[in-house]
C-alpha cells in the first residue's frame, strides 16, 4: 500500500500537476489521520470494555461480601435486642414488678455477660484507590463513607467491652456464684453458639454449678446492681442503634450493586 503511493506521488510530481500533488497529499493526510484516530478509538473502546469487565467482577465480589457482613451484623443486632431484654427482665425483677425465677435469672445474666463485636470483611477498594473503578456515583460515594459509618459501631462495642471487663463482670463475680453464669452460656445457650466461628458445631461443654447457691432477695436488693444493669442495658440498646444505621447502608449499598449487575447482564 505505502509503495503504491509513493509511485502515485512521483508521477503526479513528473507530470507537473503540483495542485492534485497537493490535494493528494492533503487526502493521504488526512486518510492517515482518521486511521489513527479509528486506531485510537478502537483501543479506548477495548480499554472500556476491560474497565467494565473490572467494575462487573469487582460489584460481584462487593455484592458477596457486604451479603455475608449483613448476615453477621444481623447476628450481632440479635444477640444485643436478646441482651437488652434480658436487661430489661432482670430490672423489672430488681422493681418487684415480676416474680424472682433462679433459672430465668442466670440465663438472663449469662446474656447480659456477652460482649457482640461486628468484624465485617473489608474490602480493600478504597485504599488501593480503585474506587474510580465504580461508575455509580451514588454506589461510590456510599461505599466511600462505609468506614466512617462502621466506626461508629466499633466504638460502641469497644465501650462496652471495657465496661464488661473492668466494671459489670467484677461486680457480678463479687456478688453472683459466676460459675453459674457460665454453666448457662455453655450449657447450649444461643449466645455461645453465634459466637462460634463454626457455626455447625453445637457448643455444649459441663462446668458445673456452684456449691454455695446466691440469695437472690439480697442479690436484688443491691442498688449497685440496677445501675449495672441499667448500663449494661444502656450500651445495648446504643449498640443496636448504630446498628441499625449501617444496616440501612449495607442494604442500600446492595440495592445499588444489584442494580449495576442488572444492567451489564
């Protein structure tokens, strides 16, 4: 092709026809520059296709894992709403609003003693600076402040943690035979087994129970224990709270991924 106008160009300059030499050469310029602009568009167009072909795989991989952290996350909200209600029980108790029943009140106790922590799988999109790879802006801006919103949730957890440990289990163990306590949690209570990282296995473990039984008129007649009580309920019920918050997003940001996934099917 290239020989065939070059023998073009000569004769056209042998017979002396400057004005077509220069019409053709304008036509093989501009030929060569629409050739490289079909070229560049054809390599845009197969850089797209690969963007897309990444954005498809990667609103895959999100859709699975923020599946899997609503999953968990609704584990954790029930473990808290159990605690906020056994709370509630033992305070009514404490009131003389109900009768004191010794079973209900150890396994009332054995979920108030837990401590619910969301560890959601992260996915590293943002740090790696591949956020771009997400074309909905509205996907991309929620995904952007999903670790804002999840802080707001560790920071209660990691509150009460420290209450637990420092302070309500202490006084529990000063005042309560805790042996009891954690004969109920592993004796097949629910608590223990959402907490288990093998979900089919079924924690049943004998501790035994204390010798010496607790007086519950005394242990209820405690104004130290209403206020554990009442803070223990406190921390749930703040949990759950910002919980539900995230939930909210986690659910939205799957509405979102779905909808991509739908249109690139």
């Amino acid at each position: 092709m290239i020989h065939i106008f070059r023998r073009i160009r000569q004769q056209l300059l042998t017979e002396n026809k400057v004005t077509k030499y220069l019409l053709y050469a304008i036509g093989e310029i501009a030929l060569v520059v629409i050739g490289i602009l079909f070229a560049l568009q054809l390599n845009l167009m197969k850089e797209e296709r690969n963007l897309r072909a990444q954005e498809v795989l990667t609103l895959q991989q999100l859709s699975e894992e923020f599946r899997d952290n609503l999953i968990q996350l609704d584990q954790k909200i029930s473990m808290r709403t159990a605690m906020t209600n056994a709370s509630y029980q033992l305070l009514a108790m404490h009131d003389g609003l109900i009768p004191i029943v010794a079973d209900s009140v150890e396994v009332f106790l054995a979920r108030t003693t837990v401590a619910p922590t969301f560890d959601p799988i992260t996915n590293d999109l943002i740090s790696s600076g591949r956020l771009y790879l997400i074309s909905n802006l509205e996907l991309r801006q929620k995904l952007s402040r999903w670790t804002s919103e999840l802080v707001q949730v560790t920071e209660e957890e990691l509150a009460w943690i420290s209450i637990l440990r420092n302070q309500y289990v202490p006084y529990l163990q000063s005042v309560f035979p805790t042996r009891n306590i954690n004969a109920r949690k592993w004796g097949g209570l629910d608590v223990v087994q959402t907490l288990l990282l093998d979900k089919d296995k079924q924690a049943s473990i004998h501790i035994g129970r204390s010798k010496k039984e607790p007086d519950l008129e005394i242990f209820f007649s405690d104004p130290d224990l209403e206020n554990m009580l009442s803070t223990a309920l406190s921390a749930a019920l703040f949990a759950n709270e910002q919980s539900h918050a995230l939930r909210k997003s986690i659910v939205k940001i799957l509405d979102l991924i779905d909808q991509d996934l739908n249109e690139a099917e």
